[in-house]
C-alpha cells in the first residue's frame, strides 16, 4: 500500500505538469505561462497599467475557455494576481474576473516555496528562511539534550 501511494506522490505533478503544457502553447501577446505540478503562473510585462488590465482580462479568458476544454477545476478564490512593480500609482490597472468571480490583487504570493513580494525586495523571503532555520535549530537542541 505505501508502494501505491509514494507512485501517486510522484505521477501527480508529472500528470499535472503534461495537462499544463497544452496552456503553455497558448503564450501571445508576450503573456509567459510557466508551471509545475498544479502551480501555473502567467506573466505578462508592460508599461502602461491599463494595457496589462486588457492583457490580463484576455489572459484569465483564455485559461477559462480552456479549462472549458479540458475539463480541470480552477477555484477563483485560490488564483493571486500580484503586481510586481516599483510604480506606486496603479490606478489604471483592474481587477480581472473569471467565471463571475472578481481576482483581487495582492501584496505577496507563495511560488514553488519563495515569496514573492510585489515591491520586488527579499526582506520577507529571508526573514522566512531565517525563521525556519531557527525552528530547526531549536528542534535539533531539544532532541539532543543540553
């Protein structure tokens, strides 16, 4: 039984990252798909905030129309948009909505295990790594006696 599970541990991001690939296909209008396993990013660069809304609405389209296809589940409420930028004034730029569901932007995303911040700095990522190196620290002390 254990055999069976560490094969489904390992086949689930193989499977997810082929399902993954046909949306990798669909990159346009210099909008990047990247992924692994069930984590898909979309990344799209330009200046004006009002043309990365379009792209981005477009974008959040397209991914519907195919998940349409294809049948997987996307949970809106788990999808993060973060503007990773040094502007502070992003008044043209809009929230896009998918299935009726309006995506709401965020300061910080999780990616494959870094943080990312939309001020584009690593002072959260760092404190995360550092905080997690204490943790292990103090629970190797504790198991190890004084």
């Amino acid at each position: 039984m254990a055999e069976a599970c560490s094969q489904g541990s390992i086949l689930l991001p193989l499977l997810s990252s082929l399902v993954v690939e046909e949306l990798k296909g669909h990159n346009e209008n210099d909008c990047y798909t990247l992924g692994y396993a069930n984590d898909t990013t979309i990344l799209i660069s330009r200046k004006f905030p009002n043309t990365v809304s379009e792209l981005l609405q477009e974008t959040v389209r397209m991914v519907q129309q195919w998940c349409d296809r294809t049948q997987p589940s996307i949970k809106p409420q788990k999808m993060m948009i973060v503007p990773f930028t040094k502007k502070r004034d992003l008044r043209g730029l809009k929230e896009p909505t998918l299935s009726g569901h309006t995506l709401h932007l965020t300061t910080k995303v999780k990616y494959i295990g870094l943080i990312l911040v939309w001020e584009l700095t690593w002072n959260v990522q760092l404190k995360n790594v550092i905080n997690m190196a204490y943790r292990a620290f103090w629970t190797c002390k504790g198991t190890s006696g004084k």
